[in-house]
C-alpha cells in the first residue's frame, strides 16, 4: 500500500495538503473571528489602554473595567524602555475615553498619561506639561489641524507595492492617484478613516501622496490638547488595522533618500483672534514671534527631520524660517484664502511625521505667547 511513496521520495503530499489546508484557514479569519467577537461578555466590559512609548510608538493591553471606576493601572516600564529593571512599575493614569471600533459597544479605549512611581510624569509624557499650557491660554481658542501623512511598507521594509529590488516610475501619478498601478492599500486607508469617525475622532479627510505607497490623514480642527489626544489615538488605530491587514506603517520623515517625497505633520494653527475680521495681523505677529524660535521648534518636530527639510520636494530648509502665501517651499504657509480673507489660520509645514503632537503644539503655543 505505501509503493507510491517511494518513487517520490521528495514529494510528501501530507504535508502539502496541512500547507494548503492552513491557506484556506487564513483566508477565512476574518469569519472565525466575527464568530467569536459576536460572543455575548455576560455584562463584563473591555478597556483597551493605549499609551505613547519611549520611541514614540503606541502600546496598548487590556483588562475589565467598571464604568463608575476607570483605575490607574500600571505596566512594567522596563520592558518599554521608559523605566529601569529595579523601579519598573509605570503608572498609566486614564486621561480620555473612546468607543472601542474594534471590539464595538460597550468597550473602550482609554487615553492614558504615563507617571513614574515617584508621583511624576515620566520623560516620554509630554502630554502632561501640554496641556498645563493649553489651560493657561484657553481664552485664545487654539485650533489646531494636522496632517499626518505616513508610509506603507511590506514585510521586507520596503514601501508596499513597490517593484522587489527596484523603483517604481518617478512620482507624478500618485498624488491624490486612483487606481491599480497608482495606489495601494485602500483597503485600509477606508477603514481607518471609519474606525475614527466610529471613535468620535475629529478627522477631516485623507489622500494618497506624492511617494507611491504614502497617504496622508488630517485630524482637526481640534482645540488645545484634544489635538495631541486625538492625533495619537488616530495613529494608534491605523497601526491596529495595519495589523489587521498584515502590513506596516513607516512614520519616518525620509522613509527613502533621493528624489522621494518625505512625510510631515503639516501643523495648522489659529486662534479666536486670528479667526475673526482683522486676523491677519494676529497671523503676522505670531509668525514674527515664531522666526526667533525656529531652531527651538526645530528640536520639538521629530527625529531626522534633517533627511526632509532639505528646501526641496515641497518643503522649506531646515536652516532657516521663511513665510508666504501660498508657498510650499516655506516653512510657513499662508493659505491663498487666509491672505484673500484678511483673517484664517497659518500652516507650519516644518514638523516631521514622527514629531510628537505634544510637543508640536505646545512649542507653538509658547513660542507666540511665552513659556509658563
Ligand atoms: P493642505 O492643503 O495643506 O494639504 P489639508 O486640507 O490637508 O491642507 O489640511 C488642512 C487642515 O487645516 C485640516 O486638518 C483642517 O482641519 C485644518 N484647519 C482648517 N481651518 C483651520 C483653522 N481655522 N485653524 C486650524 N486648523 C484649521
Ligand atoms: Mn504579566
Ligand atoms: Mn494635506
Ligand atoms: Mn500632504
Ligand atoms: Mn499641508
């Protein structure tokens, strides 16, 4: 009975088939995990808490929660690099609250500070000095409107879709770009944009880049620290789905050298006074109180913001603070309707991709009306 296999010793159609069968099985996940999501919780709830690492990365874990009782709870820092093996305790204090769109109702995702056991914010919170300034100059109204633009990349780190050791056509097409060839991964770029309107997150809108394989979202107009918290509850939900769909995201700001376009955190910003008739002079006082500062701000808008702010492919030079209308090779832009209006917001083009929202908005703030 076992002739046949002999004359084949390579070939173990056993294992082909286990190979084949688990194909299958990956194929139909998404079905077998409905089949347990629709499970009934007997009344327990899930809060998912998400906090910023020492890379500036999310994590997050879960446990059970009472609504009347939202705990501070803890992770092991050591293991985050955001406290040492001997004190690792971390406390994550909840500090905002979001419908889950993951696990669906009633579960949570809860926003949380890290603090050391000491009682004080840990290095990596800069959520915590942000929004003693946002408080402090709440009469101003700040507005603040981000476009957080990023990179796919495959397995192998490269941009997805991307030819294997080689480039694709120079960047022209891809741009606000629609169909095969043009752009990829829609798929997820459509249902991060629901997870965040499910949420309650403030995002205004997405487009496909000028880099093949990089899109953009914006979240905004937020005001204060709603901005900081709202941004990186967003990018923690885009690396979630990503994870669903089994590829990266990339927030470097030069995820490829050369004639590739970078990624910023184009950073829009206005206040009640800027907003309203005769704003433009508000606009131009704040830009006059932002040019002293710019080597200062430099230091809050993210790591190897230096590959990016090169003065070319859309951006200003990392040297030196510039403004005007209209103009994307500046640091500062004022958009064309600002300028015909009299009155609106300005654009600070400079920061990176991976610069904290933070820091980015704090910096701004106490650049135009002074440190605390
Ligand atoms: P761009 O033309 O630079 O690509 P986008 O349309 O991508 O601009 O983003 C514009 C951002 O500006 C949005 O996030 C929006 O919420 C924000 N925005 C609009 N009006 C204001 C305002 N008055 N103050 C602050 N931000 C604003
Ligand atoms: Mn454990
Ligand atoms: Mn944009
Ligand atoms: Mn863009
Ligand atoms: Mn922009």
């Amino acid at each position: 009975p076992d002739g046949n296999r002999t004359t084949a010793p390579n070939f173990n159609p056993s294992l082909e088939r286990a190979d084949e069968a688990r194909e299958q099985k990956n194929a139909d996940r998404p079905s077998q995990v409905n089949k347990y999501m629709k499970l009934d919780q007997k009344g327990k709830l899930m809060a998912e808490y998400v906090w910023v690492d020492a890379a500036g990365e999310t994590r997050s874990k879960s446990r059970e929660y009472k609504p009347e009782d939202l705990p501070v709870w803890n992770f092991d820092g050591s293991s985050t690099d955001q406290a040492p093996g001997e004190n690792s305790d971390v406390y994550l204090r909840p500090c905002a609250v979001y419908p889950d769109p993951f696990r669906g109702v009633p579960n949570i995702i809860v926003l949380a500070e890290c603090w050391s056991a000491d009682g004080v914010p840990i290095k990596s919170n800069f959520r915590h000095d942000c929004a003693k300034v946002m408080e402090a100059y709440a009469d101003h109204e700040p507005w603040f409107g981000l476009e957080q633009e990023y990179t796919f990349l495959d397995h192998d780190d490269r941009p997805y879709g991307w030819p294997a050791g080689g480039f694709p056509a120079p960047q022209g097409p891809y741009y606000c770009g629609v169909g095969s060839g043009k752009v990829v991964l829609r798929d997820v770029v459509e249902s991060h944009y629901k997870a965040c309107l499910y949420a309650g997150i403030n995002i205004s809108g997405t487009n496909a880049e000028v880099m093949p394989g990089q899109w953009e979202f914006q979240v905004g107009p937020c005001e204060g620290i709603q901005m900081g918290d709202q941004l990186w509850i967003a990018r923690f939900f885009l690396a979630r789905v990503s994870e669903d769909f089994g590829v990266k995201v990339s927030w470097h700001p030069k995820p490829i050298r050369g004639d590739w376009n970078g990624a910023g955190l184009h950073s829009n910003f206005s206040t009640k006074e800027m907003r309203t008739e005769g704003g433009m002079k508000h606009i131009e006082d704040a830009l006059k109180k932002l040019e002293p500062h710019h080597a200062e701000c430099i230091k809050e808008y993210g790591e190897d913001n230096d590959q990016r702010l090169t003065g070319r492919h859309e951006t200003g030079s990392i040297e030196q603070f510039n403004y005007g209308v209209a103009n994307r090779g500046c640091s500062i832009r004022i958009p064309r309707e600002t300028a015909a209006k009299g009155y609106g917001y300005f654009e600070d083009r400079r920061p990176a991709s991976n610069a904290d929202p933070y820091r980015v908005t704090k910096i701004l703030m106490t650049s135009i009306f002074g440190k605390l």
